[in-house]
C-alpha cells in the first residue's frame, strides 16, 4: 500500500480531528482500548486498528469496516486510554462523515413519514437530521 | 597438634532451615584438631564477631573456620574479627554452606551431611594454612588515558582537577571523538560542538594535562601502581612549535582524499586539520598519500609555509612512560553496511548513514548544514529512516542494541522538519527504546509535534525508481505493507567495537566478550573497573552507550583512578603464586598460561660439584599475580603453589571430602 503525503494530509482527517476533537497522532498502538472493548468479539477490525489506519491515512479500511456501527459508544475504551485519546468519540466521527456524505444516506427524507409510522421516536429522527447538518 | 575453632552460623532461617546445626555443630567437634565450636544467629553481626574474638583469646585458637556464607561475602569481615584478636587474617577459612548448600538443598538431611562435608574440608584445609603478611608496592602517581572522545576528555579532566598529572594518548591528529561529528545531541538538541569545544579547549590548556595526538600506545607491561608504557608519536611532519595553524598548506596542497571526519562525503587535503576547531590546531601530513612521500617531488606546503614548521624528516618518537593507572576510552565504530544489499547502501548516492546524515546537517559540514540530497543536490521532501540495520540481528548483524539509534532518529526527525517544514520523515522500527531522562517525552514530541510517521516494521528493500527511492516495507500494527516514494534513506547502522579492540585487549590483559566490547569487573557493582587492577573503563568501548553515560562513566572511572593515585602505596593480596626453586626445571610452561604476565624466567648460578652451573627457573612478579592459579595447573613438577590456595591444602580438602 503506497503511503504518501497527501494521504497523510488529507482533509477528511482533519475533519475526523475537528469533530472527534481528538488527535489520533497521540496513540501509541498499545491496544488497550481493544482490550477493553466489551463488542471487540464482532468487530472485524479493533478499535486500535481504527486509529492505526487513521495515523497512516488509509481511510478505506476504516470507512468499509464494521467496526464503527458496532461500537456501543459505552467510552470504556476512553477510560482506560493512557494517551487520553477517546476511541469513542473518533468512532462517532466517523459515522457522522458517513452520514453526512451526500447520497450515501441511509435516512431520506421522504422516508421520515414511514419511519415515524413504524413507531420511531421523534427524538430518534431529530437525531438523525442533526447528523445531514453539516 | 593445631588448634582449631569452628564457628557455624545459622544465618537466621537461611541455614538453619536446611540444615541441622545441633548435629552439624557435635560432627565438627569431632574433627581432627578441633578444640571449640561454637554457633550463632548471625555470626557476622557484632555479638558474632565478638564472640568469636574472645574464643581465640580463651581458647587460645591457631585457626579458624567460619561456616557460614561464601566467601565472596565475609571473608573479609572475618579475617578482620581475627586479625583484631591478634590472629593472622590469613588463618581464617570459610566453609560455604549457605550458597554452596543450604540455598541449593531442599531434604534436611542430605543438606546437613554436606555441611559436614564442607566443614570437614575446610578444617582441613585450615590445618595447612600458614601466615601470610601483605606486602606493600608503590604507586605511580600519574595515569594514562588512551582515546580523546568525550569519554576520555572527560576522565582526563577530572583526574587531573584532582591534582594528579595525566598523559592523554589520541590516534588522530585531533581531540574530540565521535561527538565533534554530531551536529545536535537529544534530548536537549543542545549544539555537540558548543558544549564540546569548550572542555577540548580545557584539556589543552589544563597545567596537569599532557596531550599526545596522532599517537597510540605500542605497549603496556608492568601492573596496577606502576604501568610501563611505550607511547608511538608518529610523525606528524610539521614542527608543532613553530606552526601557527595558518592554514595555507591546507589551501595550496594538490592532493585531495576522502576526509575521514566527514565520513567521506567530501575531500581534505593530504596536509590537513580534520575539521576548523581541532586542537591542537596544527595540520598532519597524510604520508600515505602525500606527494612528495610518494614520489619524492611537490613539497609546496614546505615552500608556503610562512613559519617553516613543515618537517618531511621528522621521525616517529617512542616515549617511555610509567604510570599508575590507566582508563581506556577508546570508542566504537559503526557496522560496515556490505552484507545489507536489500538496503542498497553504496549504490545510490541518496541512501546515507546516520552518521553521514549527521555531518550533511551540520552547519559546520560539507553543505554547510543544507540537507541535499547527493544525487542532485536538491533538498529532500520525502526521507525514510530504517532503524536497527545491523543491531538486535543476529543473522548478518549484532545481537545487541545499539541503545542511541531511537533517540538519534527521533532527533533527526526534528531537525529535519525544524530546517524544512514541508518534509515529512518516516520511520521504521522494531521498537522504539526510549529508557532515559527526557527520552520518552522527546520521542513523542518527535511523532506528535513533528509529525514523523512510525511504522512498526523493517525495510525488506530499497531501490532506485525515476529519481525517486521506492521504499517496501511493512506496518505489523495495522498488517499491511508499505510502500513510499522517498528522496532519501537514512540507516541507522549499529555500533560495533573498533576492530583492533582485541588486540587492545590482549596488549592490556584485559577481556573482551565475543563483539569485542571491554568487559567489566562486574556488571552491577564494579561497572568501570577491569579485572585486571588499575584498568578502567569508560564510553561506549564497553558497549553501545549515549553521551551523558558515556561522561557519567568516564567520571566514575577517573573517580577510581583518583582513589588509587591518592595512594603512595597499595597493599598487595599476598594470596599469589610462588616457586619452589627447588622442583622449578624451568620448563615455563607456566609463562605460557598466564594471563596476567606476571611470570617471567630468571637464571640462578648454582654450584655443582664445584663448578657453577646455570640454571632456568621461573619467577613470579607478586604485584602483577592476580593468583587466578592457571600456573599451578600447569607446572608438571609441582613447583608452583598459590599461597592459600597450595596443592597439599587442596589435597588435604579433597581427602576430606572422599576419604
């Protein structure tokens, strides 16, 4: 896999960086995070290796994972961090990059009649809009 | 009949746990020429030794035997208790049944025979012990450090702050060392040379300092106090009282080689100075590529010179000096890159050590600290660095960590994108090993402030594509591999010993371990000392080290060098070898097995039947014997014997023991 500058440079990790608020540059890769995931078992690559691809730029291996829309968003893997890096919360970036991609939505608008008659919460589709908002 | 008193210590629940010191104490009694035994808790505390000098004087004892802990531990306390109840110390034996016995046995019985054993062995032996007085030898009070590095700048100056005179011996035509080739040192990126220069300066102007550079040692006889040494002054060709260090040889010389101080990215003259702050600052004819050496014409540095210090007659100079102790500090050098192929060292131009990396950043290099790339003189954007090329490798490289490679890269990744911000450095790396004050936090200030990428894996191969260098390695953390388009490849070669280090050694009579590195007294407790006495060590010739070690060290070796100058004169362990010149045949094997030197033959006159005859024989120099014993083994006659270790004592404990 070719690793270049611009890859590094990317602007969508800059994204990552702004909305997470965290700074993947700052993870040593020593798998606590993974350890102490309690959905780490159904994940098809650990939350450590999220960050590692993240530090080297390879974005495609984290965008067609599972990983993130298992993740539980519980922050243990926050909690136990020793470089104070929230897992959870470049997890969540990542889902909300997804979302926000134009046409690569799994909510449209259109559909928000439906979703309401199958019983989803009002709260549940504010959320889900919040997330279109860029 | 002697009269012998055992003491057997329980060393709290150490001994006693395993072995029955009632019934250890009643079979001792019994042994021949014993008439007290005694036990305590702790024979070694002060109730211990108390009670064993009242017993010598009630008892009126001749000879002890402490059964206790090994040697190595209180022989010395012992021998001690009995010279302050007026016993020779030299009477004392110690039986060790702690670390020979009860730490090794489990079955109380069996460990409780043994003791007995030991026990009856050491009584003995005792039997035959005889008094030995320690003899006294002078102490030469000036020490000889060998290489000008960091390390033996160091040691020089503290030693010779302590009063005492030093000769400072240094191969190449300047002090300095690996350190005046450093551009920057971490984790303080304080300037190599600005905190360098300044103590070069002190050692040449020190009053207590004698500096001999473009000089080596030839030969080392003699012992701890009083080193003879042959020190080489080769011929410098310019008379270094006349020469003003001008510079206009060095300007007008025709004949240019690789300079050897910048790792032969440029040329020096064959009339050069390594580098512009050398000391002393006076030029070194190169002979073996100067012109009028070689053919006898040119001689333009002799027509230049405006002080008529060019000298084409000078000669070497042997000195001959005593000294009393000596530290060595002689440096390392870096693993030759030949059988590392897949990293393409020599073939391309932009794949360079460190330690090139090193002077081509440094402001007072070749480039004048601009970063090109050598293939085209144009600045690098994209450079990777391979760590552990030749270190932790025990296939084609060292099994050894270099120990400074993380810290150096990191520190490289920071210059780098200090000077160039646009670059971006890659590295490398097995492990990042960054044990040391600041080191950690340097390193991650490296990755996170500086952004150097890490990729945890080693380069399979490095080869040249377009202009560019395509770099394939591999990230284990994320499981793929890596490939980069690079301007520059920097190795981090590791350090290996200087190759004539075993000679070194050999001259010194001082051990190696199998990379050539000196080996220490002790790894723990007697870090800069040698075994052989009055040798020290320090910098990175005992193994791969950093600066603040290696100056740690160096002031550590020249505070044991002070302690034995301090001395007018030593006590001698009289525990050494002896002739018998009565059996002696003067065969001299045992010149042959010594690893000390300290046997050499002598001729006796004798008379025979009226006529003087005369007769080989060996003599054993008892400063120099370190009564290793090698002599004993190997004299076919029995003519030699180590004082308390003799063959009737070691016989005596054998048929204790078998019989």
């Amino acid at each position: 896999m070719k690793v270049s500058t611009e890859q590094l440079r990317s602007y969508i990790l800059k994204d990552i960086a702004v909305i997470s608020g965290e700074n993947v540059v700052e993870c040593y890769q020593c798998g606590k995070c993974t350890a102490a995931c309690p959905v780490s078992k159904a994940m098809d690559i650990l939350p450590h290796q999220v960050v590692r691809f993240l530090q080297l730029g390879m974005l495609d291996e984290v965008m067609e994972s599972n990983t993130i829309w298992i993740c539980a968003s519980c922050f243990t893997c926050a909690g136990r961090c020793p470089r104070d890096v929230d897992v959870a919360n470049i997890m969540e970036a990542l889902r909300v990059i997804l979302l926000r991609k134009r046409g690569v939505s799994r909510l449209k608008t259109e559909d928000v009649r439906l979703v309401f008659s199958e019983g989803m919460p009002e709260q549940g589709v504010v959320s889900a809009f919040r997330k279109f908002a860029r | 009949m002697r009269r012998i008193g055992v003491f057997v210590c329980w060393c709290g629940t150490n001994i006693a746990g395993t072995v029955d010191i009632e019934a250890v104490v009643e079979a001792a009694k019994k042994m021949p020429g014993v008439v007290y035994t005694g036990e305590y808790k702790y024979m070694c505390s002060e109730i211990g030794q108390s009670m064993i000098r009242d017993t010598i004087k009630k008892e009126q004892l001749d000879r002890l035997v402490i059964a206790s802990c090994s040697p190595r531990m209180h022989e010395a306390t012992f021998r001690r208790t009995a010279a302050a109840a007026g016993l020779n110390p030299y009477l004392v034996e110690i039986a060790n049944i702690r670390e020979h016995c009860s730490w090794v046995h489990k079955e109380k019985e069996k460990a409780t025979t043994k003791a007995i054993a030991l026990i009856r062995a050491a009584v003995a032996k005792a039997a035959y012990n005889r008094e030995l007085v320690a003899g006294e030898i002078p102490v030469e009070q000036r020490a000889l450090v060998i290489g000008a590095g960091i390390a033996g700048i160091q040691a020089a100056l503290d030693i010779a702050d302590a009063g005492f005179e030093v000769d400072l011996v240094e191969r190449t035509p300047s002090i300095g060392g690996r350190m005046a080739q450093l551009d920057k040192t971490f984790p303080t990126l304080d300037c190599s040379a600005c905190i360098l220069t300044p103590k070069m300066v002190d050692v040449a102007s020190h009053p207590h300092i004698n500096l001999y550079t473009y000089s080596e040692v030839e030969k080392v006889e003699g012992y701890v106090g009083n080193f003879d040494v042959t020190i080489r002054k080769k011929a410098r060709s310019i008379d270094m009282s006349r020469c003003t260090g001008c510079g206009v040889c060095l300007e007008k010389c025709p004949i240019k080689v690789d300079s050897e101080f910048n790792e032969g990215l440029i040329k020096r003259k064959a009339i050069y100075i390594p580098f512009p702050q050398a000391v002393p600052n006076v030029p070194v004819i190169d002979r073996t590529s100067c012109r009028w050496f070689k053919k006898g014409k040119c001689a333009v540095c002799k027509k230049v010179c405006p002080a008529d210090a060019v000298d084409y007659e000078q000669a070497d100079e042997l000195l001959e000096k005593k000294y009393g102790g000596i530290v060595l500090t002689t440096g390392f050098d870096t693993l030759k890159l030949d059988e590392f192929g897949e990293f393409g060292y020599g073939k391309h131009p932009d794949i360079i050590t460190s330690l090139e990396f090193e002077r081509l950043i440094n402001a007072s290099g070749p480039t004048g600290g601009k970063l090109v790339r050598l293939s085209n003189q144009e600045i690098p954007q994209n450079i990777v660095f391979i760590h552990c090329v030749g270190s932790r490798d025990k296939a084609r490289g060292k099994p050894y960590c270099s120990k400074i490679c993380c810290m150096y890269t990191a520190k490289h990744a920071i210059l780098l994108k200090e000077k160039y911000p646009h670059s971006q450095t890659y590295i490398f790396y097995i492990d990042v090993r960054t044990g040391g004050k600041e080191f950690e936090e340097f390193h991650r200030r490296a990755v996170e402030e500086y952004g150097a990428v890490y990729f945890r894996g080693i380069v399979g191969k490095v080869f040249p594509e377009g202009d560019k260098l395509l770099v394939q390695g591999v990230d284990s953390l994320s499981s793929r591999t890596i490939e980069i388009e690079a301007d520059m490849v920097v190795l981090a070669a590791a350090m290996q010993a200087r190759d004539d280090a075993a000679e070194v050694a050999r001259m010194l009579g001082i051990g190696v371990d199998t990379h050539h590195f000196f080996v220490e007294a002790h790894p723990k407790l007697r870090p800069v000392e040698t075994h052989s006495a009055g040798i020290y060590l320090a910098g990175a010739c005992q193994g791969p080290k950093d600066i603040p070690e290696t100056v740690a060290q160096a002031g550590a070796a020249a505070a044991k060098a002070i302690v034995l100058l301090s001395k007018k004169t030593l006590i001698a362990d009289p525990c050494v070898s002896e002739v018998n010149e009565e059996i002696c045949t003067g065969c001299l094997a045992c010149i042959q097995v010594c690893p000390y030197k300290a046997i050499t033959e002598k001729t006796l006159d004798q008379k025979v039947h009226g006529r003087v005859v005369q007769r080989l024989l060996a003599q054993v120099n008892e400063a120099l014997c370190q009564g290793c014993g090698s002599c004993t083994a190997a004299c076919r006659p029995g003519a030699i014997n180590l004082k308390s270790f003799s063959n009737d004592q070691i016989l005596a404990e054998v048929d204790a023991v078998c019989l």
